[in-house]
C-alpha cells in the first residue's frame, strides 16, 4: 500500500487526508480547517502545515490550488490574494511543512482522480471533467494522462450577439445568482458543452461539481454527440487527485 497525503485548497475550506494510491481509497476520516480569511500564501501554508501535523504525515504529499499551477508555481488568482501569482508555491509548502509537497490545479486533480477510480477509469480516448461551481473547471486527459490547465471555463461564447465568458454565464453561481431554473440553466450549459465539443471531439465528458448530485434535474436537456456522465468521487475528489499526482512525481 502507497500511501500519500492528498491535500485540497477550496475557497472556505482546506481539506486533507491520507489517500491509498493503489485504491484511491482515503485511509482515514477527512480533516477540515478554514481556508484563512484573504488567503495569503503564507497563511494557507501555515494551515497545510496543520494538516501534515495532524494525520502525523512523513512523506510526499499532493495539495490542490485554485488556478493555473505551472511547475510549481502558482500562475493565476482568481479567488485568492493576488500576492499567489508568480510564487513558487511548491517551495513555500515543502519548507513550511518539512515534506517534498507537489502542487497542481484543483479541477486537473479532479480529473485524474475520476480518470483512475472514478466516472472515467478505463476510457482511452479523450475523457474533459467539467466542474460546475463559483466557476467552470475543467480537466482533459487522454488515456487518462493529463493535459494540465486547461481553465475552458474562460472560453468565451456568443450569446445575444456578444461576448460572454462562459463561467459568467453558465457556471452554478450564476444560476444561483440569476435564480435561473434547471431547464434554462440546462440550456446554457447546453449551448457551452456544444462548443467545447467543437474544438476538442471529447469521447466522454465527465460533469462534476455540486450539480453532479442532481443530474436528475438538468441532464435531460442535454443535446450532446459525446457521451456524458457525472462524477462519482465527488468530495474526496480533489484530496485523491492531488495524492496520485505526487506519487506519481
């Protein structure tokens, strides 16, 4: 048995456990801190640290970050302080918690966690997790190797003859927001997975998020040619992706 901490980086919360990588089974009962007011990095680092300390964790450990994640470093912000952009954040976290950490983006977690264990294990071709959320997430593997960063949901779409990024217009938070129903929000979401369609020819589109929950509700009006399914790690997801990605490296 392989065993990595997986750790995941979320807007309210940081979560981690110890993940069986040769299962994608957690190990023990997952474990929750706020996600610091702000989000500065070294806050965050500071509660990663907890984490480790916690589950009294020595090895490789695997951590999730809400944004682009090239080689370490974290690229983007989006929903974090600004001070993330450009910060060697593999270096900050392997030093605040005295383990070789290895950092990646949250939904490419996902993504590689569904593709191993979960909604797309054993798919050859090319498999795009969508995550449905604050944002649009999204993960694309080909044989279940990873393509990372690929943040489609800022594609822009024509919508009544303008521009529109895709995440202001079809993302959960906006059918919150707009207090749209499930069949226009269906609609929407519709209208994006035909463009994603047209630029990538996916095999399988996995739909991931809180809406995976309720497919019920919204997967009727889907009008697809790939084959469409919903994510079943849901929240031990991003915890069992990141684990893997470390073992991995």
């Amino acid at each position: 048995m392989s065993l990595i901490l997986g750790i995941d980086i979320g807007g309210s919360g940081i979560k981690g456990a110890p993940v069986d990588t040769q299962t994608g089974k957690l190990t023990a009962e997952r474990y929750r801190i706020p996600t610091p007011e702000g989000a500065k990095a070294h806050d965050v680092a500071e509660v990663v640290h907890d984490l480790v300390k916690h589950f009294d964790h020595s090895g490789p450990v695997g951590v999730t970050f809400p944004g682009v994640v090239q080689h370490g470093h974290t690229m983007s912000a989006a929903n974090v302080d600004k001070g993330w952009i450009g910060l060697d954040a593999d270096d900050l976290f392997t030093k605040a918690t005295g383990q070789q950490v290895t950092l990646l983006n949250d939904a490419d977690a996902a993504g590689l966690a569904e593709a191993r264990f979960g909604a797309g294990k054993g798919e050859v071709g090319v498999a795009l997790l969508l995550t449905f959320g604050t944002g649009i997430g999204s993960a694309l593997l080909y044989g279940g190797v990873l393509i990372p960063n690929t943040e489609l949901g800022h594609l822009w779409l024509n919508v009544d003859k303008a521009a529109t990024e895709a995440e202001a217009w079809a993302s959960d938070r906006i059918r919150e927001q707009d207090d749209l129903g499930w069949k226009s929000w269906a609609k929407r979401v519709n209208k994006y997975l035909q463009h994603v369609e047209m630029l990538f020819s996916p095999d399988l589109f996995i739909i991931g998020g809180g809406i995976s929950k309720k497919a019920d509700k919204w997967q009727a009006q889907i009008d697809c040619k790939t084959r469409l399914v919903t994510a079943t790690l849901q929240n031990d997801a991003g915890i069992v992706g990141a684990a893997l990605y470390a073992s991995e490296r």
